[in-house]
C-alpha cells in the first residue's frame, strides 16, 4: 500500500472515526508493555484490530449517530477484551468463574489491589505518549505516519522486545536433567509419573513408644519473599526455635484450596491440579485419615468460619470429616477477611480453646489441623479505618508479627502440658507483596517461586527438648508436602521422644526430596535446567526473565 492511498483510507475513516489520540495511544502503550514484558503481543489479533478501526464504513451506515456511537462502544469493548488476551492474566471466563465460586472482594480491597497495577515509570511513560498520541492527532501528517508504522511494525513487536515467536514454541534448555528428557512437555509427564508411585504407609506405634501429639498450623500467605520485603531473615528467633527446618519448601500452588488439598493428601506424591480435584483420592494419599487409622484422635480448628470458598467442606473431603470442630462460637472477632464480611478470631484465643479441649480429653494421640488467613491480602483489623490507604508492608509487619507472637505464646502452652507435641509450622502460599511485570502485587494466579517457596519449620516439644538449646536440623534440598508426610511417619513409627529415636543427621539425609513443579488452573511453572519454565494459557512453554520472577 503506497503512502497516498493509506492517506485517503485514513482521511475518510477518520472522518467519521472519533478518538484518534486514544487509538494511537492504546497500540504505542501496549508497544510500551510487551518491551517492558507485562504483556505479550498477539500479533494477528492486534493487526486485524488496527486495521478493523481505521476501516472506513460505509457511507449509508456512517450518516447514522446510533452506528457512530456503536462502533465506538464496540471498538472500546473489543480493545479491552484484546488487552486482556495479551496480559499473563488467566482467560476471563475463567477469572470470573472463580471469582464466582470463591467469593467477591471487597470495594475497599477492590481499589487498593487495583492500585498496585500502577507505577511511577508506567504513569510517566503513559503521559508521554498521551502528548504524543494529541501531538499526532493534531498534526494530521503525523497521525498518519504514526498510524502507518504501526501497521509495519505490529509484526516486529515481539523480535525488539526478545519475545520472538520461537521462544513461546521453543525454549533453549540447559543440560541438568537426566534420563534424556529436554523436552519441558515430557519432564512434566515424566515428574507426575513418578511422583505417582511414591506412598507413605503409616505403621501402629508399639506400645512402648512414647505417645505425642501433632499440631498442623497451615498459614496463609507468608513466603521467603514476603519475609525478605519485611527484612525479616531465616536467622529471626522464631525461625530458629525449630528442630527440623525447610529453606526450599515448594507449597506447589498460590491458593488456599488447593494447597489444603495438596497438605491433606501429601501421603502421595505430588499430583497435577486437575488430578487433585477429581474426587477419587485413594484413602491410601489422606494424611489425617491415615494418622486416624493408627490411633490419632483428629481435631480442626480455623480463626475463621471456613465459610469463604467453601474451605470447611474441602477439609472434611479431604480426610477430616471425622474431626472434631473447635468452632469461634461465642467470641468476639478480631479483624475482616477482605471480603469485608467474614470475621475473623483471634488465633491465640483459637488455640487456647483447642488446648483446653485437648486437656480434657482422654485420647492418648491427638492431631489438630488448624488454619489462620489474618496474613491474605485486604484482611484489617476490626474498626480499623482506612485500612486499604495504608503501606502494604507495614500493615503486613504489623500482622504478622502478632501472628507469630500468638504462635510462640502457643508453644509456650504446650511445653507447660508436659505432653509430647510436634508441631508444624506450614505456610499455604505466599502474600505475593510485591508484583512485576509478570505479575501484580497481590495477583497469585501465576504460582512464581517467590509465592510457592515458603519457611517450614518442625518443632519437638516435650520434656526430652523444653529445656535444651535447639540444634536446629535444616534441609535445604527441594521439598515438598511428601516430605512432612513421610517425616511424620518415621515418627509414628519410632518416636523422636523415645530413647532410639533415629538421629536427625539421618532423617535429613533421608528426606525425600521433590523437584519444583508448580501449578494452579492450567498455568505451570516448572524448574529445569537451572531456568524456570511457564506453560501458560498460550499453551507454549517459555523461559522466564530475571525480571519476571522478582
């Protein structure tokens, strides 16, 4: 197409064609963000868009205001929709289903996440080519010599940016894997393959054996990441008051569902997330069915009602549905979840119930599965206002820091029991406190390792331990719930309170280990060859940035 014609074209479209500016604006932005990598660029898409604007319509329609203003909502519509496509956020339909299924937030939540979208560099960027799109707007050659390089370089988008058609089919692995396998596909058919012939089996503890107690705090939303942003560090006292210690602990995903899932079937290997959800898990995978099995009196206990996303539900399908409920009946809350309706309690009040519960009964083993959400993101304090216009991180040091201090509090009451206890300190998954541009701040969709790797501690308490400095035991290679499982069955069967309790030397060398994989709603996130890989809702496999995984 010579220059003159795409004048005529342009002159007659934009006759009838309002918001020039904006059009030229809304494709220089999208420019802007697949350069800086928030986006990628569907290159036919965004082409036959460009050229559906600047069509001209026909001259018996385009005398009409109703077919004016429609194409106008029509175009704005389909170029939202089409920015959508383009982000690494999930396809809408399914965003909106589970939002549906889980639960609103918020308004107040709803503005504040929204916030974390927008940046210094990309409100400065945006106004530059503000003045740019009005400048060419104004300039009708400009315009059209604007409009002309988009059309040409729409296609040399993705090669400026690195982002070149091959690197979403094909990605350049580094030779660290063994058994032939370079391909990221088969790596992962052959890691669930593996992983699902591996079962812990769970023997009676002899008679002799010194019984104790295990304590299962799952908490939501506390990574090495969000610990790092804080400046708190693995040298902190309350992460050194552990026996045993993971530093590179993959919770496998970014939600709460699916990690109670995984924690409460980890007497299997690790699964894909389809597989987790189908409703056939063997009795053999259930943690807390199988520790019921050899004697282990169950308890549940939540800082909240369980209610959101139906959390209850899922914890009694998944190997609790025996348990007895320690319910927040009768108590006043302390904080709102951040739907700004679901109360929550006090997690030292919660375990003060529990702990009076366990006092009177006779039960010689007891387990308790409890889960905190005071952590997740938009959770506030009761009556506190303006929460949503406070800094994220402080709120969060504040938060958290009364969480652990209740958690320490609790240890403190258990050692006065006397009674045996391990206890297991489990993040979920993390708060994801600060975003890039993969990924906003808050967003978990995409389970990146700085959301899935997560602090574990295992801490003995009884009087063979209240009263000697810990030597703590750390296992720093790749771990995953199939570790506590079998760790909790080597106890069960050999009692660390016993006098031949295995050494811990040989329990972490031991450990099973599990390499990273993970995953939420289709969207994977594997390491392999040294480089984390992502398989998307493109359905390509690509090799992720430095500056994707911050």
């Amino acid at each position: 197409m010579r220059m003159r014609d795409f004048k005529k074209i342009y002159e007659k479209s934009t006759a009838e064609l309002q918001f020039v500016a904006g059009w030229i604006f809304y494709f220089l932005l999208k420019f802007y963000l697949v350069v800086k990598g928030s986006i990628r660029l569907d290159i036919l898409l965004n082409l036959l868009f460009l050229i559906f604007v600047l069509l001209p319509a026909p001259a018996i329609l385009s005398r009409y205001r109703v077919f004016r203003y429609g194409r106008n909502v029509l175009n704005i519509a389909t170029a939202l929709l089409l920015l959508w496509h383009d982000s690494w956020l999930p396809p809408l339909l399914d965003a909106g289903s589970f939002l549906s299924q889980q639960g609103m937030p918020s308004f107040e939540y709803a503005i504040s996440f929204m916030g974390g979208y927008f940046s210094m560099s990309l409100t400065a960027a945006s106004i530059i080519l503000v003045l740019i799109s009005l400048l060419a707007q104004k300039y009708k050659r400009v315009s059209i010599l604007v409009l002309a390089v988009l059309i040409v370089t729409i296609p040399l988008v993705p090669k400026f940016s690195g982002q070149s058609q091959d690197t979403y089919a094909k990605v350049e692995l580094q030779p660290a894997e063994a058994a032939d396998i370079k391909d990221p596909g088969k790596y992962l058919e052959s890691f669930y393959s593996t992983e699902s012939e591996r079962v812990i089996m769970f023997k009676k503890p002899g008679s002799t054996s010194p019984a104790f107690d295990i304590v299962v705090l799952h908490v939501c939303s506390l990574s090495w990441d969000d610990l790092k942003e804080i400046g708190t560090a693995q040298e902190d006292p309350f992460f050194k008051q552990f026996d045993y210690f993971f530093t590179n602990f993959n919770t496998a995903t970014g939600y709460s569902g699916p990690a109670v899932v995984r924690l409460l079937q980890s007497n299997c290997g690790q699964r894909s997330h389809k597989d987790i959800h189908k409703g056939d898990t063997p009795n053999a995978c259930l943690l807390f069915e199988n520790l019921s099995s050899v004697g282990y009196e169950p308890y549940v206990a939540m800082s909240h009602d369980g209610k959101y996303g139906d959390f209850t539900k899922i914890v009694k399908k998944n190997g609790l549905n025996k348990a007895i409920a320690i319910t927040p009946d009768n108590l006043n809350p302390e904080a709102i979840f951040f739907d700004g309706k679901s109360s929550l309690y006090s997690d030292y009040t919660m375990f003060k119930k529990w702990f009076d519960a366990r006092q009177a009964s006779r039960s010689e083993r007891a387990t308790l599965y409890y889960n905190t959400v005071l952590l997740h993101a938009g959770s506030h304090w009761v009556g506190e206002k303006k929460w949503h216009n406070r800094d994220k991180h402080e709120q969060f040091k504040d938060v958290s820091s009364v969480l652990l201090k209740d958690i320490k509090k609790f240890i403190d009451m258990l050692k006065s029991s006397k009674r045996n206890t391990v206890l297991i300190f489990l993040p979920e998954h993390g708060r994801a406190l600060t975003g890039s541009s993969f990924q906003a701040a808050d967003l978990r969709d995409i389970p990146l390792p700085k959301i899935t790797k997560v602090p574990v501690g295992v801490k003995l308490i009884g009087p063979k331990f209240n009263d000697k400095t810990v030597r703590q035991n750390v296992i720093s290679k790749p771990a995953s719930y199939f570790a506590l499982s079998w760790l909790l069955s080597k106890f069960v069967e050999n009692s660390p309170f016993g006098g031949n309790a295995p050494s811990p030397e040989d329990i972490v060398f031991k450990m099973p280990k599990t390499d990273f994989v993970s995953e939420h709603e289709g969207r994977v996130i594997i390491e392999m060859g040294g480089s984390y890989l992502y398989h998307g809702k493109d359905r390509k496999w690509i090799t992720l940035t430095p500056d994707q995984l911050k």
